[in-house]
C-alpha cells in the first residue's frame, strides 16, 4: 500500500485510497500502532508523503481577497487528505514518533526556495502541534524559531501560514508558549503590520 501511496503517477483517488488504508492501520492502536513505533523508516516515508500532499496548492488569486467562503481557495483534494491524515497520524502515534521525523522534514523543506515548501511545512506544524504537545513543549525555541521566520517571507501565503500556526500553537502549546514568547511573537506580529 505504501508504494500505491507514494506513486505519483496513479489517479488521486487511488492515492487517497492507498493513504486511507495507511492512516487507518496506524490507528489500529490494539494492533497496529505498536508496529508502526517500530517502523521509523515507514513512518518516515508516510509523513513525508502527507506533507508533499500540502504542496498541492495553488496561488489562486481569489484567496487574497478571500471573504470567509472563498477561504480555501487554491486549496486541492490533495492539500485537504494532507491535512486530515497529517492530524490523525499524529494523534495516533505521538510526538514521540513523529516530532524526530518531522523535525527533519520540516528543516528540509524551510531550506528550499519554493514558497509551497516554506507553506507546507508550517500547515504541518500546526497540524501536528495537537498530538505532538507534550514533546513540542520541551522543545518550544525551535518550534517558535521555526514559525516567526516565516513572518516576513516573500509570498504572502507563507507569511499567512506562519501567523496561522503561531494561532494554532498558542492553543495547542497552551500556558508555556504564552509565557515564554508573548513579547517576542507580538514583537514579530507587529512588524508584519507595521
């Protein structure tokens, strides 16, 4: 199934379907949670093809005048799958698990030009913040490092999607973050407006 999942060049259905099965073996927790612990490679590979799922966006134009309903515009079938499997993955396996994985994956995708990655990466940080709270928490200076040099990227999306998860992690990441790196996040948030 997992080489269905990775295969670029199948129908997005079939990759959905494929992804499905995965996600929902991961889920088995009296079964198959324990196995997939023991699986860093397997894990690997399926968080990487999750998030290569949030590159499957679109700098629609409707979205930056966006009003609530168009929202998601330039958002695809793909980017949503991504999203949803990204959370219950995480959920179901832990931070334990995925944090060592996607903290790998994330430093890759920060580095590269292309705005779709810097975009990715931070809707997955905020995907996975939830699952992973307890292990993001002890590690909060460079989840907000992270977050906050995205502020001021270039592409207007990136920057959305960095305030988005900075959001996200002051729910998921509760007291500590707030009072840790208040000054220094409204700091940031007021040069984005400033």
């Amino acid at each position: 199934m997992m080489q269905i999942a990775e295969a670029e060049s199948l129908k997005e259905r079939t990759l959905h379907l494929a992804i499905e099965f995965v996600v929902t073996f991961a889920e088995a927790r009296e079964r198959a949670s324990g196995i997939m612990r023991k699986l860093p490679q397997f894990i690997s590979r399926l968080f990487a093809i999750l998030v290569r799922l949030l590159l499957d966006i679109e700098d629609d134009a409707a979205w930056h005048t966006a009003e609530v309903e168009d929202e998601d515009a330039g958002e695809t079938s793909n980017y949503a799958v991504g999203q949803e499997c990204l959370d219950r993955l995480t959920i179901s396996l832990g931070g334990n698990t995925i944090v060592p994985v996607a903290s790998e994956q994330f430093s890759t995708y920060l580095a590269a030009p292309e705005w779709q990655k810097h975009h990715a990466a931070l809707i997955a940080l905020a995907q996975i913040a939830e699952g992973c709270s307890k292990v993001m928490v002890k590690n909060l200076e460079q989840v907000v490092s992270m977050v906050l040099n995205s502020f001021n990227h270039s592409h207007i999306r990136v920057r959305w999607a960095a305030i988005n998860a900075i959001r996200l992690l002051f729910t998921d990441l509760g007291p500590d973050l707030q009072n840790q790196y208040h000054q220094r996040v409204l700091h940031c948030l007021s040069s984005c407006y400033g």
